[in-house]
C-alpha cells in the first residue's frame, strides 16, 4: 500500500496562487524597508544551542527545536541504570537548534562580523523561523518573520524611525492597526514599587499572557510565582490606568519618583511620543501600561500591532536590547528592532479581502498554439511582450482549442491571442480580452503597444 503523503502538523505547502500572495506581502514589506536605509543578511536554518538557549525565558527554551548530532549520537550518554530524561540528555545528543527567531541570531552575527560592518548597522532579513508550539488558527510552528533592527546607536530616534515603518507598510496593505508602546524600564520600575525587584521577568512572563487568558489567571500565576496579594494588589490599578497616553504618563511619575530605572522609562517614553506626535502617522498608537512582550532580552521600548478589523494576535512586535550582543563577547551595543509576522498579515489581507486583484507574477497574455507554421509566427512576438516586460507563454502544444482556452481559464489569464491560417496571411492577431467578453483583430506591429496599455 503507498504512502498517503503529509508533512508535519504547524507547517504547510503553499500552492502558486498562494505564493503569488505571499510575495506580494515580502515585496511591499522589503520596499519599505529598503526606503529607510536597511541592508540585506541572511543567517543559517540551524544556530548551535549555545547560541539560543537562554535568550526567549524558560517558555521559549521549551518551544526550540534541537537537531540531533549526526552519527551515534548516543555514544557517551550514560544511563547509569536510570531512565533517560530528555531535558537531561538533550545538550549531548543535541547540539544545533533551529532558530527561533532572527533577532538572537543577528546578534550573533554582528558580533562575528563586527570589523567587516558599519555602525549604527541598519539590517533587514527575511528568513523563516521554528517554535515547537501547539497548532492552531494564526499560529504555525515554521512560520515567516520580517526584520528590521538598528544596532550601534542608543537614539530614540530610531524607535520613532521603527514606528514609521509599521505605518508605512501596513497603509501600502490598507490594514487599520493599532501601534502598542511601553517600556520594560517602566515595567522595571513598577516591580520595585511594588517591592519585588527580583520579580521582573516572572511579572512580564506573567502580564504577556493577559489578552489570552484574562486578568484573574494572570493573578493567580503571579500568585504561584511567589508574589503576594499586597503586591498583586499594588500592581493592578497601575497596569489599568484610564486615559489617554499624554495622561497615563502624568499619572505614573508619581509611582516612579525616586526609582530611577522607572523615571528612565518615562523619559524615554516621552521623547518617543514626542517624535511620533509631530510624524503625522496615519496609524493610532498608544501606551499600553499591559503590554510586556515575554521575551527576556528587551530592556527599553517595546512594540506590538495589532489589527483593528480583525480578531487575531499580533501582527508585528518587536524592542529595545541594550546588551544582547554582550553576551557573545561584545557589550555595552544597543539595538532596537521591529518584525512583522508575514503569515498573520496573509490571514489579515485574507479575511478583508484585500489582496490586489492583478497579481504581477501571474501570466497576462498566453498566445494559442495551432501548429508548427503558427508557433514560428508567433514567437517574435511573444519573445518582444517579454522584453517590455509582460508576463507572457504559448501553450506548448497543439492541443485542442478548449483544452487551451481551459487552461486560460483555470490560470486567471486575462488576456488570450489566437494565430491561425487567415491571421498570418492578414498579418495580424485576434485578441480576446478574456475579463471583458470581447475580442478584436488587431495588426502585428501594433500588439505590443496595445496589449502593454490594456495591462
């Protein structure tokens, strides 16, 4: 009995119509970010283990993917009669990962390739990434990122400069979002207010969670993370603060005062909202005192977006890290970046219906094909519509009419030429325009000019 073919849950096939789509979301998202001044890297699919493990918290460690070393990679594991637990035995028979997501790596190569790069580096790479996460609607376990990241600089400008870009590209797609702010030194500064200095990364892993689960789950994992009810108590009226951003700010100086990473984050978070107040950006933002992206390695500003039309997770997010290269050898470099989840805008564009209804990678003009005498008439031109740059084929044989105008059909085509006997002897072509239920004869020399002003 043959195989039944599949590929593993959280991944997918993507048909041509799909990845016609697909493109058109890279495309516009690379042409923004090349209009700001961002360069092209790519990294490889796998990073050594060292290089991931202990960057995305203890939830993110579990979610890596680790590759199995190659060859007897059991040889010096011992047992010692005992059974075998994966967490323990995963470092030796697992050496590599795949990478989890492109900011980790990144740094890695900034690091590695520091004397060949010019500071503040500006990158932009868009590769895919792994999360050995569960499946379901919006959430896939390979998956897309488009990055952008400025290291080498510790300007608040470039916060602003990110918040441009997300504006940019999501009016190229017509998607009305909502641009979220905060500050981890904000969310720093709120846990010593509340006594718990330590606590940081407990609270953040805990509040990330609370469009998901709500604020009485959150509670109570902040409860089970060691924090007490005077301190939980402490920290919800601040985290729900009423008002606009301007307000919300006024409101926290007084829980900040006298702690000076909060008084920090509140600068930064004014000179921010300095800069976005005299951009004009067609996106809404606001500070979302709530907002604490689980991702250990932010220590400033941090993003998400969110669609307004559309109820789905975020669609791009992103932050300050102030010393991640550090860790690979290089401290004190700052960087801030921005990714946009190319799958959940597809879903977006999707579920609006607001893909462009011509796609330019698909074939505009197909020319028929009645024999061999027609083929030699109709190649010239077929071979000049490519040059002027129109998507253009002959069908490759001499089939029957309706097996071609049905491959035309189920291809989208827009626009059809028949060349038959009386049409080489008339120098000429019918031209069947197929969205319009019309055709036209129309002469040799002329296609070319009419068919690229009809396109």
């Amino acid at each position: 009995m043959a195989q039944k073919p599949s590929i593993p849950k959280g991944t997918r096939d993507f048909l041509p119509e799909v990845m016609m789509r697909r493109n058109y979301i890279f495309d516009t998202i690379k042409t923004v970010f090349k209009r700001f001044g961002f360069q092209p890297i790519e990294t490889p699919s796998m990073e050594n283990l060292s290089t991931l493990m202990g960057k995305y918290g203890e939830e993110g460690d579990k979610l890596l993917f680790r590759i199995l070393n190659s060859g007897d990679f059991m040889s010096g594991v011992e047992q010692n009669g005992e059974p075998l637990i994966s967490e323990k035995i995963s470092g030796k028979i697992c050496e590599k990962g795949l990478r989890y997501d492109l900011t980790v790596p990144f740094a890695r190569f900034v690091v590695q390739y520091r004397d060949r790069i010019t500071f503040p580096f500006k990158r932009y790479q868009i590769q895919p990434v792994w999360r050995a996460d569960r499946p379901q609607k919006g959430r896939y376990r390979e998956f897309y990122q488009c990055d952008v990241d400025i290291i080498g600089s510790d300007s608040i400008l470039n916060e602003a400069e990110l918040a441009q870009i997300v504006d940019e590209v999501f009016n190229s797609f017509n998607i009305n979002v909502l641009l979220k702010i905060n500050n981890r030194k904000i969310l720093a500064g709120l846990a010593e207010y509340i006594g718990r200095p330590d606590a940081l990364i407990d609270i953040t892993t805990a509040i990330d969670k609370l469009d998901k689960i709500g604020i009485d789950a959150v509670k109570d994992e902040l409860s089970q993370r060691g924090l007490d009810e005077s301190a939980i108590s402490r920290l919800e009226p601040v985290l729900f603060m009423q008002g606009d951003s301007r307000q919300k700010i006024d409101m926290l100086k007084p829980f900040m005062q006298g702690i000076p990473t909060g008084e920090k984050g509140i600068e930064e978070i004014e000179t921010l909202f300095n800069y976005l107040d005299v951009m004009k950006l067609h996106t809404d933002y606001e500070l979302d005192l709530t907002l604490a992206r689980g991702l250990n390695y932010y220590t400033g500003a941090i993003f998400e977006v969110k669609a307004k039309d559309v109820s789905m997770g975020s669609i791009s997010g992103g932050g300050r890290y102030d010393n991640l290269t550090g860790i690979f050898g290089l401290p004190d470099v700052s960087g801030v970046g921005i990714s946009f989840g190319a799958d959940r805008i597809y879903d977006v564009l999707n579920e609006l219906n607001l893909f462009p209804e011509r796609n330019i990678e698909n074939t505009e003009v197909i020319f028929l094909n009645f024999g061999k005498n027609e083929e030699l008439y109709c190649l010239p031109y077929l071979q000049q519509l490519r040059r002027e740059g129109v998507n253009a084929e002959i069908y490759p044989d001499a089939a029957k009419i309706q097996k071609q105008m049905k491959y035309a059909n189920q291809r989208n085509i827009p626009i059809v030429i028949i060349a038959g006997e009386q049409e080489m002897n008339d120098h000429c072509f019918t031209v069947k325009w197929m969205n319009e239920s019309r055709q036209e004869r129309i002469k040799s020399e002329d296609l070319t000019e009419i068919i690229k002003k009809q396109i």
